[in-house]
C-alpha cells in the first residue's frame, strides 16, 4: 500500500483576479457573492481535501511604477473581500473539510483574533485553521495608522509574543468548562475559566475569552515561513506549511529543515505537514494537456508586466524601474517583505534578462511541472512525493473556474485515489485530526 499523503487548495483572496481568462465566465460581475467559492468548498470536500486556504491581502497594490493602476486595470488582487466572512460562507456550505482564513497579526489585537478564530471554529465543528501572517507591505500597514512594517526578522520575534498571547487565551477556558447541567443550574464551571494577564514587550491582553473555547482547543495554524528566520518559527508554531521551493530536491532539503527545526523546538515533526504548492496542467490525452499549457505559457509571456507588478506586489520592488530586459544579475534588489520569495528568484534568474526570468519563474508555478492526463499526473505527483518524503500538495491555480475545480476534483483526485494516495473519506470530524490521521 502506497503512502498517502494530503491536499490542499491555496485559494487567492479575490475570484474576480481571474476574470479575462478562459471559462471564468461572467466573474467580474459576480463576485461580490462568493457563490463560486462556496461552489468550491463543495467540490472539494467530495474529494476529500483537508484544507482550503483563503489567501489575503489588505491594501491595493501600488509597487509598479508607484501607480495602482496595473493593479485596478487588471484586476490584481482586487477587489478583494475580508477573509472571514468568506470562510464563515465556506464553513456554512460544507461539514468535513477544514477552511482556513489568512489574517494577520498586525491588523488584529490578539484578543479579537483569537474570539474572531474560536467564534469560527465554534460555528464550523471544529473545521477552522488560521494562516498565521505577520505581514510585509508597509501599505498595508499604513492602512492600519502603522508608519510601516518593522523589520523582517524583527516581525517574527513580534509574532513569537503574539502566539503566546492568542494561546494563552484559547487555554483560557478548561476543558470540561461548559457543564449545561440542568440538574444544579450551572452552566459553566467558572473555576475552569481563568483570567489571562499577558503582558509582552509588544502584545496585551487581560482575557479569559468571553466567546468560549475552540472545538479543537485550538485552532489549526497554517504558516507559509521561507526565510531561515520564517522556517524556525513556522516549525515552532504550525500544524500545517505552505510550501513554494523549486523542485523535488529543493521539496526534499525544505521539509527537513523545517522537520529539524520541530526537533530542536521539542516537537514531533510529524505533527507538522508541510504541502508543496503545484498548478497541475490537465487533460484527455498528454496533447490536450500540452497544447493548454502552451496556451497559458503564451498568455503569460504576454503578461510580464503584470507578474511583475504582482511580484512586486509581494516583494515591495517597483520592477517598473528597470528595463525588461536587463540581466536579473545586474539588478541590485532587497525586501524587507517576502525574502525568500525574492532569493529564490534570484537563483532561478540566473544570467536571464527580467523579462525572460518572470516569464521562466511565473509561466510554470509551483515546486514541479505536473503537465498531462490525470492518472498521468497522479503519477507524477506519487513519484515526487516519494522522493520528497512528504507530507502532500497545496494546488495553486490562479485561474479558479468551476472547469478547473472539476478537473481537480473530479478528475485527478479520482486518479490520485485509484492508486491509494489520497483518502476516500475523512476519518474523523475535525480538521486537526484529519490533518494527522496519515
């Protein structure tokens, strides 16, 4: 029997970023009710994924050129509606798969993201994780009477504090607080709540939490730490890690270090799993397959300057400064948003010029290729987590149609099952539990 690993879906915050592409239908005028994504949760948990995550972002891009206008024009990353009521949506929609909302540490006090995230996991049966963030746009902070974001590493010895503090108040309540016994009148057992008085160098809180305890006690958290920095805390803190490295072997070097990390850190690395990113290319026959992954790759050389306004989106780097077709090389460029994003991009771009390095980079997302019929790319994906070791895939496609979810759902997880990857149902009813039944 074949190991099985788990499925994810890293779902960008806004359906409306794939309007103009093929089988979006009339996206950009629908998505205001995110009937799509709901549609989504739906298909998803008849194939058994673990998790949805809901990627997010808080300001409209303006890194490229100092202008928001490639951002609005084109529809990157905006409109883009607050996470928590998408997941709340999500939740309400599905019973089994776990729904995981992006929210970040500096536009939420810990005490109201920790009763926003039980109120969540309360309301969901206990199907609710948090992708941990600490942040990188110092617009984004702005938006939020912030000067700016502190600096890299300095945000994760913040966000360090900040997870003691929004743990200590999910332990607020015992478990075994809430009695609802009819019999003496008492509904709560006030000597299981317990006042929290959290006082840090940057962070809080006084607690206990009014909302009652999480269903899981808590919730599950997500991290996406690249960096040296982000690797340790994500193996300190995370149950779960999204993962963008290139290649199998680059897979293989992320999740032991990040598995060496949970060690050191006193943890058992197997109750962390790490889930790289793919964008699967399908299709009835390999030539399907490659003629629709042709197709994208042109649509993409005929985007540079949007996946350069995107990444510098994400990197703080106005790359509208630069000639397209200067040698990345040459190009002195620093971020104080995503590190490893920008070096893994630096050692990807080699001698090619920015033009053809964007291209390369963002024409085939994902740690590996996956290009073919689905029981060909369920073999392909087998093979790589064999040599990887581990722990499952998170599919990032950017264009999100209900075609694409079909195939997904309908068409590969099958394939993916037939060979004993992936389950077949879920084990059990609530999300951290699923995440480590394998």
């Amino acid at each position: 029997m074949p190991k099985q690993f788990h499925l994810g879906w890293f779902l960008h915050g806004s359906s409306v970023q794939a309007w103009g592409e093929p089988w979006t239908g009339a996206i950009g005028r629908d998505w205001r009710v995110p009937e799509l994504f709901c549609d989504m949760a739906r298909a998803l948990e008849r194939a058994c994924f673990d998790y949805l995550l809901i990627e997010d972002s808080s300001y409209i891009g303006e890194s490229f050129g100092g202008s928001r206008e490639i951002y609005l024009r084109n529809g990157l990353s905006v409109p883009r509606q607050d996470p928590s009521v998408i997941a709340t949506l999500m939740a309400a929609a599905t019973s089994r798969i776990g729904i995981v909302p992006t929210l970040s540490t500096f536009a939420y006090p810990p005490y109201l993201l920790a009763r926003l995230v039980a109120s969540l996991d309360q309301v969901s049966n206990g199907r609710i994780g948090w992708n941990m963030v600490t942040g990188s746009s110092d617009f984004a902070a702005m938006n939020y009477g912030l000067p700016g974001m502190p600096e890299h590493d300095l945000r994760y010895d913040m966000a360090d504090e900040y997870m003691a503090a929004v743990n200590a108040l999910w332990d607020s309540w015992e478990p075994g607080a809430i009695l609802a016994d009819t019999d003496s009148g008492v509904l709560v057992d006030h000597t299981k709540v317990h006042a929290v008085n959290f006082e840090g160098k940057w962070f809080k809180t006084r607690g206990p939490l009014n909302s009652g305890p999480c269903v899981q006690g808590r919730p599950v958290i997500a991290q996406a730490g690249g960096s040296a920095r982000g690797r340790r805390f994500a193996a300190q803190h995370a149950d779960t890690i999204v993962a963008s490295v290139k290649g199998v072997a680059g897979m293989r070097a992320y999740r032991d270090d990040v598995r060496a990390h949970a060690i050191a850190a006193g943890r058992n690395p197997d109750d962390i799993k790490v889930l790289f990113t793919v964008a699967p290319e399908l299709g009835d026959t390999m030539e399907e397959a490659m003629l629709r992954h042709r197709q994208r790759l042109a649509r993409a050389e005929a985007q540079v300057p949007n996946l350069l306004a995107h990444f510098g989106k994400i990197t703080n780097i106005d790359f509208g400064q630069y000639d397209l077709d200067t040698p990345v090389d040459q190009l002195d460029l620093w971020t104080n948003g995503h590190q490893q994003l920008l070096d893994e991009f630096r050692r990807f771009a080699g001698k090619r010029s920015l033009r053809q390095a964007m291209f390369a980079y963002r024409g085939n997302p994902g740690s590996i290729e996956l290009i073919g019929t689905p029981d060909a790319v369920a073999s392909q994906m087998a093979e790589a987590m064999e040599e990887a070791g581990g722990d499952g895939f998170l599919l990032s496609l950017g264009n999100v149609s209900r075609r694409a979810i079909a195939e997904v759902a309908d068409g590969l997880v099958p394939a993916l099952q037939a060979r004993g990857l992936v389950r077949r149902a879920y084990e059990f009813t609530h999300f951290r539990d699923n995440l480590r039944a394998f």
